[in-house]
C-alpha cells in the first residue's frame, strides 16, 4: 500500500481529479492522466451500447485528441485489485513502459502503483 499523503503533489492532484469524475458521473471508475506538458486529462467509465471504453482508456484517448506526446502519470480510482492490461497498454503506448498508474480505492488512498510496461 502507497501512503497517498507521501504522493507527490501532481500525483495526488491527478488521483484527486479520477475520484471526482468518478462521483460526479456515478461510474464504476475515474481516472485521470498528466501529459509531458503538464496537462491534465479525466474521465470516466463509457458504457454505451456499441462502445465500452474503462476510465482509463478514456482518459488516454482524451489525451491524444488534445495533442499529447508522451505521459508522465496515471491514476485510476476503482474497486478492482488490480490495473487490467488493456489499461496497461493504453497508458503504455502513450507513455511508454516506465509510465507509472496508480491504483486508489474509491475513498482515494493509493493501495498500488504499478508500471504501464
């Protein structure tokens, strides 16, 4: 488990802002993803009928319609255990390998951290 008062202050901006989109959107997920600028993109789960996207995957692809290059970190807030793959590898192909996502429980503390390789 990750002392999220130990987090650096972007990091638990960004944990702050998935939890947010989270509540305000009664999904199952939030997330919300820092490109190398700075920037800030959040989102959360899309569960449409002809389209299933998870929080993160949103957040990502939010990301690359605005312009963004590169990650330097996510966040996802959710009641899972773990970060699945294909979140891994969204964050991954934008990001690169060494990307970290952090994983919070949905009162916000940071339970893993974990790379998108």
């Amino acid at each position: 488990m990750t002392d999220s008062s130990a987090l650096d202050p972007e990091d638990r901006k960004i944990v702050t802002l998935a939890r947010s989109a989270r509540a305000r959107n009664g999904v199952p997920e939030g997330a919300a993803v820092r490109d190398e600028t700075g920037r800030t993109y959040v989102a959360g789960t899309v569960e449409l009928e002809s389209l299933r996207l998870s929080a993160l995957q949103t957040a990502v692809a939010m990301a690359v319609a605005s312009g963004a290059k590169s990650l330097e970190s996510a966040a996802v807030v959710s009641e899972a255990g773990a970060v699945g793959d294909a979140d891994r590898a969204a964050v991954r192909d934008l990001g690169g390998p060494a990307t970290p996502v952090l994983l919070a429980g949905l009162d916000g503390a940071v339970h893993t951290t974990v790379t998108a390789g």
